[in-house]
C-alpha cells in the first residue's frame, strides 16, 4: 500500500520585495498592505492559506516592513472605539484576520537575492516538513481558493505540486514555464521547467503563478543554488534539480489570477472583487459606467 503524503500545515510567504512596480504608492506601504477594495491583499492571501488547512505561516519580510506584522496583531485604541460606537460589524472584520496564537512566525531576508533564497530563509521554522509556497501579490479568484485546489491533488499524488494557468504564446517570455510530459484533465505530469525562457522557444504555455508545494529537500539544494535569470537565485532553478529525485505536478487550478504588483493587474483587481461583493457590486458598476 502506498503511504499517504506527509500533511501539509505550513506555508511560506515572501513578502520582502521592494514593490517597485507599483512606485510611488509602496515608498511608505508595503504593496503586500495595498487595498484590493477594502481589504489588503495579505488579507486575501491567508485567508485562501487558512482555506487550504494552513495552520502556520511563515512571513519571510525585510527593512520596513513591520506593517505587516502590526496588521495582523490587535489595535487596542481602535477596537475599544468601534466596540462603543457599535461598529460590530467592522470589528469582526478586522477580528477576522487577526493571527491566532502560534499561527505565525516572521523571519528576515536579509538581501535581496531572489524568490528561492527567500524561501531558503524559513528553514529553520519549516523544518522536515512538506510546505506551501504562495507570492503575496498574486490574488487568485476561485472558489475553493488556488492553494485548496493543490492541496487536494496533493493528497492524491504526494510530491511537488505547482499551480499553472496558460498564457499568450507571446507571454511566455515573462514567466516560468513547465515543460509537460502527460496531461490527465487539469493535472499535468512534468519532466521540465524553465525561467523565463527566450521568446519562441517555451516548452508549453503552461506558466507558474504563485501557488506551490514543496518537499523540505528542496532546502538543501537552495542551499548551494548558484544565482540564474536576473541575478537572483530562482526558486524555478532549484525545483528543476530536484526534480531528478521526486515527482512534480503542474495543476492548472480554476480561478482567475490577478498579478497585484502590477498597477493594472491591481487595478483590474480592485474593479473585479469590487463588482463581485453584494454588498458594493450595484454601486461600483454604476460608479464605473458613470466613468464609461
């Protein structure tokens, strides 16, 4: 009898980034604490992770970046008003995203050295443990979330599961992309991947998005994972050599993406959720045919 996978109760978010595609507006917040309507993202981000049955996430952050840690504690003076004025109903709101004892740790980045040295960086708190990796810009609209959808298809097949979506032939030079070997409905077996291949030669139009799981071995290759496209050492690039030793699966997950460290991709964002709520649908597309 095969064994079942190891559970999977962690998640890694990297959220050291300068947000330098969304200048000026992240010079004194941290672009994972821009609003996608009312909410931060980071808001959207641990709720899908919490969705998925993560039950500690680990915040891989830098210089400036203490925001992050104060949203999601208590703010005492502010609860006390909202709790006299009888504003429950925002208090429950910001009562939802609070951590939960022992739900979350924080650990420095301390040079900017790329996507896989960053998650290199929560070693120590990940242990021997399989973990979930999720870009904090990157909104993904399903229901159940991106990161549920993986975690199901990894308890079936065990391994290294990767979230992908397809992209314009055009774009494939933008992202890293898997390189398939079989395909059963939505669940890709995987002999390759590459960064950000030279326009015309991707191996697929499958591209990683944001979402993935991964065998703690992935720590030690990270460990002497020499620098690759960009000057920074690629999270793509380790997973490719660990590859030669354990199973991947590309999952094209049902959703739509929205790239929030993009000012369009966050404006897109912003518009779609928007339209989406019951609460403030009607008005914002009045608001916005207005505009039209």
């Amino acid at each position: 009898m095969t064994a079942s996978p190891r559970r999977l109760r962690k998640a890694v978010l990297p959220v050291a980034g300068l947000g330098t595609r969304v200048l000026p507006g992240t010079k004194t917040t941290p672009k994972e604490l821009l609003n996608v309507v009312d909410r931060p993202i980071l808001s959207y981000i641990v709720e899908e992770a919490r969705e998925a049955g993560i039950e500690h996430i680990v915040f891989v952050t830098g210089r400036a970046k203490q925001a992050i840690e104060d949203y999601f504690d208590h703010q005492v003076e502010l609860e006390a008003q909202l709790q006299a004025k009888g504003k429950t109903d925002i208090l429950d709101a910001l009562n939802a995203d609070l951590a939960r004892p022992g739900e979350m740790s924080f650990t420095r980045q301390m040079q900017p050295k790329g996507l896989g040295h960053a998650v290199w960086c929560a070693r120590d708190v990940i242990g021997d443990e399989p973990f979930a990796v999720i870009l904090p810009d990157v909104i993904v609209d399903a229901a159940p979330g991106a990161l549920k959808q993986l975690a199901q298809v990894y308890e079936q097949v065990g391994g290294n599961v990767i979230g992908v979506e397809a992209v314009p032939e055009s774009e494939t030079h933008k992202y890293g992309i898997v390189d398939p070997e079989a395909r059963d409905g939505r669940r890709i077996t995987m002999k390759g991947m590459v960064e950000k291949p030279t326009q015309g030669t991707a191996p697929s139009n499958l591209s990683i998005s944001g979402r993935y799981i991964l065998q703690p071995e992935i720590f030690d290759i990270l460990a002497t994972q020499e620098r690759g496209a960009g000057g920074e050492i690629q999270l793509t690039d380790a997973m490719v050599r660990l590859m030669n030793r354990q199973t991947f699966t590309a999952f094209e997950y049902e959703g739509v993406t929205h790239d929030c460290g993009d000012k369009i991709g966050l404006l897109r964002a912003n518009v779609a959720l928007a339209l989406k709520r019951p609460d403030l649908g009607d008005a914002a597309r009045a608001a916005l045919t207005a505009l039209l």
